[in-house]
C-alpha cells in the first residue's frame, strides 16, 4: 500500500538522520505527519496541511536543537508499528504520547531559551 510505504519511508529518514542535521530530521518529522494525514483520507483533517507543516517545522527546530537526545525517534516507531499492525488503539494511543511529550518539549525548550 503506497501510503504505509511513505509513512515508512519517512520513518527511515527520521532513523537514518537521527545523529546527523537536525534539518533533515525535522523533514523528515513532517513528511512522516503528512503522510498520516493523508493516509486517514479524511478531507477535513488534510485542510490542516497547509497549518501543520509550518508548526511542526518550527517546533522541531526549537525543540530538537534544544534537546536533540529526546525520546522522539522511539515514539515516532510506536505509532509507525501501531499502523503497520493495523492496530487502531494502540496507533491512537502511540500518537496522543507522542503529542504530550512533544508539548513538554517545547516547553523545555521555550523555558530554557529565557
């Protein structure tokens, strides 16, 4: 299926640039977001593209550069591997920890740029 191939191919990119330019990272980052987007099919959801890609850019930057050893790369497999079982639960459930720690993240980051 084309879509779990670009959710993947994004995860690797994510794998393969996790100790190099935080740049291709954070790339890579929004790419494996859009094509989740995209895979859920809902129209509504795919209107927030054109809001998600610059948020998530400026995010990571701010955030990755701060703190570059996070926990971003294991959570970003849990929902990848969620979606490739087809485990709708536990996808829902990888994605919402994903989402908290990139909140307390950015807040690490905004708290410590003072």
């Amino acid at each position: 299926e084309p879509q779990l191939a670009a959710i993947g191919a994004a995860f690797e990119g994510m794998r393969e640039n996790a100790d190099g330019e935080i740049l291709r990272v954070v790339e890579a980052d929004v790419r494996f977001h859009l094509a989740i987007l995209q895979a859920v099919g809902n129209e509504l959801l795919e209107q927030f593209e054109v809001l998600l890609q610059p948020a998530l850019v400026s995010r990571n930057q701010m955030a990755l550069s701060h703190d570059p050893s996070g926990d971003y790369l294991r959570l970003h497999e849990d929902v990848y591997q969620a979606i490739v079982t087809g485990d709708q639960n536990r996808a829902e459930a990888a994605m919402r920890r994903l989402i908290v720690e990139a909140s307390h993240q950015s807040a690490a980051a905004l708290l410590g740029s003072r």
